[in-house]
C-alpha cells in the first residue's frame, strides 16, 4: 500500500488560527479527542509517524483496539484506509492551537510551536528548506 503523505514539508498555523502560540489541546471528555491523541503522540514522538501511521494510532486509540491481535490490527488499518482522510492541513492542531506541522524527507511528522525558533526559520522559507504549506482556515474568508 502507497503510503500518503507529505515529505520535506512545512504547515504554518491557519490565517484565522486564534492562538498567540502553541497551546496544549485538552478535552474534558472522557473519550479524547483525534486531535488531543495527535498531540500527545507526536509531542512524544517527534519524527516517529508518518502521516498514515499516526492515523492509524489515533483511530486504533479512539476506539479501544490498541491491544487487538497483529493480523486483526492489519484488518482494521485495511478498512481505515479503504476511505480517503484528510491531511493534517485539517488537523485543529495547526487550525486553532497553535502548532506547526513539519514532515521530513521520510514523511515522519513533529509539531513546532508558532513562536519556537524552528517555526519562525521554516515560515521565513529560504532556499532548500521545507515547502511551505498553510492549514486550512476555520471559518470561510
């Protein structure tokens, strides 16, 4: 299966995002949730996942099945994937809490807070650095 995903790219925070800088998302739910488990993932694991990966983690988290058999496992990932998902331009991480999303030339994924020194250098651009990509808005322009 072709994994998706960007490689070698930089998703600034949406135009419209709210947060000053980057915000710890919480919920006060009991089921968390997809974009408080990408956080905790990735802000754990920077450069572990891959796009494909961690949207698998988070579904296998969201809905109980973290400790399902290797082949039950590899039929849930074939079910998931058998409907298109959004990217992480779509995430409320770079929407409305405040993070960068950058993907490595693998596609391995870390979160950058709006006001680090790794954002402000990737958002300047410059030649051979990331290609620049903005979160989708909250709210139609």
């Amino acid at each position: 299966m072709k994994e998706s995903g960007y490689r070698n790219t930089f998703i600034l925070v949406a135009a419209d995002c709210p947060a000053e800088r980057g915000v710890v998302p919480a919920s006060a739910k009991a089921a968390k949730p997809a974009h408080v488990i990408q956080y905790e993932l990735l802000s754990e694991h920077p450069y572990k996942f891959t796009q494909d990966e961690l949207l698998f983690e988070v579904h296998l988290r969201q809905k109980g099945l973290e400790n399902e058999s290797a082949e039950r496992k590899r039929e849930i990932r074939d079910e998931l994937f058998s409907k298109p998902h959004p990217c992480l331009r779509a995430s409320m991480l770079p929407k409305k809490f405040g993070w960068g999303v950058h993907y490595d030339a693998e596609g391995r994924i870390a979160l950058y807070a709006k006001e680090s020194p790794e954002y402000q250098a990737w958002a300047a651009g410059g030649d051979g650095g990331p290609k620049l990509l903005t979160a989708m808005r909250n709210k139609r322009a």
